[in-house]
C-alpha cells in the first residue's frame, strides 16, 4: 500500500492555508509573491513578501496571484504553491506521494483550475483535486451539505465574495462579486483621501478596518489616529478619525454584499429558500470578522445570521474533512481527478 500525504490547500486571494491530515493546519501565509520586474526573477513569497507591499523600489512589485478571483500568471500561482509546500517540513520530502485537495475561488475559469492542478503537480503534488471554494466553506462549518435541505454560506474574502446554497452535495444557486475585504480597504483610503486631502496604505487601511471598522452603526464611540501624507504640503500628518466615519465610508460596500446574497436567495427554489428561512445563513473568510456584518444582513434579509466559530480557516478546515474522506467523498469533488500519469 501506498502512504500517502493527503494535504489541503486553500489559495485564497489574501491568505493561503496549509491542511497536512495527521498534523492539522501547518500554514498561514499572505498569497502575495514580490517580483523583481528587471528580470522577472521571485524576490519572496508569503510573509515576507508582504512586508515589502507599499515599500518596494520602483522595480519590485508584489503580485497576489489569485487576487479578484483571477489567477495572474501559472509562473507565479507554480512558485506560490510550492514555496508553501516546502515551508512545511513534514511536507516538503521528495519521497513521498503527496495528494492534494485545492480550493480556488469560485469563479475561475476552467482554464485556470486546470492551470492550478498542473501547477499543484509540477509543485510536487502526485495527485490534485479542485474542490469549489463555497463547497470547501460549508462543509467547513459544518453545513449538512449532503442532506437534501437548503444550507446558505456566505464567504467573504479579500477579493470575493462567495454566496452559495448547497443542497445533497451540490451548489444549487450561488453568486459571487469581486467586491470583499480588498475593497472595504480602498473606500477607507478614498474616504480619508476626499475628506482629509491625507494619503494612506493599504495596511493601514486594513488597521483602520479591523480596528474600529463596522457595517452597522453601533455607535461605540471608538476613534483611531491615522498617520498619513498630506496631499497638499507632501509631509506626514496625524488625524483622529472615527467609527461612524468609517461605517459611512465602508457603507456603499457593505451594501453591495448585501445585495449578493439577496440576488442568491432570489435565485433559490422556494423549498430551499424556505430552509434557509429555518437554518439561517453561516458567513465565513476574514470579512465575517466585520463587526456588524452579521446584524446588517440578518436585518435585511430577515433571517438569521451566525458568523462561523474560526472564518478564516473554514476553507481549509472543509479541504481538511474531504482529505478524511477522500474516498468516500470523491463524489462531491466535482471536477475530474487530473494526475502525473
Ligand atoms: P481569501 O479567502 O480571499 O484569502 P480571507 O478569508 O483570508 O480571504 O479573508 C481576508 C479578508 O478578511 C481581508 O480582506 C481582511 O482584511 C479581512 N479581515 C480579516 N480580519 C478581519 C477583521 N477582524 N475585520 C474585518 N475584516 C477582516
Ligand atoms: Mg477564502
């Protein structure tokens, strides 16, 4: 008999996850790869490459391959995959047989999970298989997605977000937007650059967010003091800002998520719908961490909403469970099995 490595990967458009059955998740890193443009050679991957976002000299860029749901180039996604797979000691021995469960965003094109799984196999992998992301999410949460009732999650990421409903092991209606956590960031940095003529980054932004960010306005009083460069004089700057600015600035947004699982819920059969009503719908990925998320939603909807016990792990934790499975649930693995041979 053959050992096996079964490892699952969730290739986020913010953070990839390293599941190794046995160990439990053995990798959390940005999906952020830093090129240097002169020659087109990889300076770094993961952590390191996102420490030089927003630092880097005019020839060094930092890409996010599966950033927007699109996966930039099959060099970059191949050396993201296989620097997290030789981060992870356990993994990263040449003599054994490594099969890999891979979650992509949702709507990557056919051309792209194939480019992803050839990837995962020159990366070392002997056999890949691409589970969908919102699959991957609810089994993560423990949704009964085999049970013939109607299971909503909704996964809100860095660059997408992901509605689906499931029912007996399929997606029965979904719809997915490129508008998540990314974006939250850039109407705090548009906001403060309008109101403030002040320029910030993107981590700070990301801060500013995950600080005092919210999609209801709870009126909590927070503020938080944004260091940034004023537009007009060029120099650095302090400003206070607060929590009620940023609900506003982060609003239009929101409510475009919102909109996203009403277009779902619109698009669901009745019976399932009618489920959903029952269940309640399950939010996942880092934007579920959004302070309010929850309540805005569950009033806009009028069904109950709950935020998944770890979000940012759902993905790789559902990767994690068809690994345990693997033969049992090959049948939920929609897309045909590819492999070296
Ligand atoms: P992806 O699956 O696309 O890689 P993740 O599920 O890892 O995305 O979520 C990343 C997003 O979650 C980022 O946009 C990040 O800003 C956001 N996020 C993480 N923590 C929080 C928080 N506490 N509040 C609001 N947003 C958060
Ligand atoms: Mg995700």
């Amino acid at each position: 008999m053959v050992g096996y490595k079964d490892i699952g990967i969730d290739l986020g458009t913010a953070n990839s996850l390293v599941y190794l059955k046995g160990k439990g998740i053995v990798l959390r890193e940005p999906s952020v790869v830093a090129v240097n443009t002169d020659n087109n050679k990889i300076l770094a991957v993961g952590t390191e490459a996102q420490k030089m976002i927003g630092r880097t000299p005019g020839n060094i860029i930092a890409i996010r391959p599966m950033r927007d749901g699109v996966i930039a180039d099959f060099d970059t996604t191949y050396n993201m995959i296989k620097y997290f797979l030789g981060q992870v000691p356990e993994i990263s021995g040449f003599f054994s047989k490594k099969r890999v469960v891979i979650c992509v965003p949702a709507d990557v094109t056919s051309v792209e999970e194939r480019a992803v799984k050839e990837a995962a196999i020159q990366a070392g992998a002997s056999e890949a298989y691409i589970l969908e992301e919102p699959m991957a999410a609810a089994i993560g949460v423990n949704l009964p997605v085999e049970e013939p009732t109607g299971s909503m999650i909704v996964d809100i990421g860095g660059g997408t977000t992901d509605v689906a409903v499931i029912s007996l092991g399929g997606i029965v209606a979904s719809k997915s937007i490129r508008t998540a956590g990314d974006e939250l960031n850039s109407a705090i940095i548009n906001y403060i650059k309008q109101q403030y003529n002040l320029m910030i980054g993107e981590p700070t932004a990301e801060h500013i967010k995950v600080s005092i960010g919210s999609a209801y306005n709870l009126k909590e009083g927070l503020t938080y003091n944004v260091k940034g460069r004023d537009l007009v004089s060029g120099l650095p700057k302090n400003i206070v800002i607060t929590e009620e600015e940023i609900y506003y600035a982060l609003h239009e947004t929101i409510k475009k998520i919102v909109e996203a699982v009403k277009a779902c819920l619109e698009k669901t059969p009745p019976e399932l719908a009618s489920d959903v009503m029952d269940r309640g719908i399950v939010l996942a990925g880092g934007g579920a961490l959004l302070k309010g998320l929850d309540r805005i939603i569950a009033e806009e909807t009028g069904i109950p909403v709950f935020v998944a016990e770890d979000p940012l792990s759902a993905v790789v934790l559902g990767t994690s469970k068809m690994i345990e499975n693997i033969d049992k649930l090959k049948g939920i693995i929609t897309k045909k099995r590819y492999s070296r041979r």
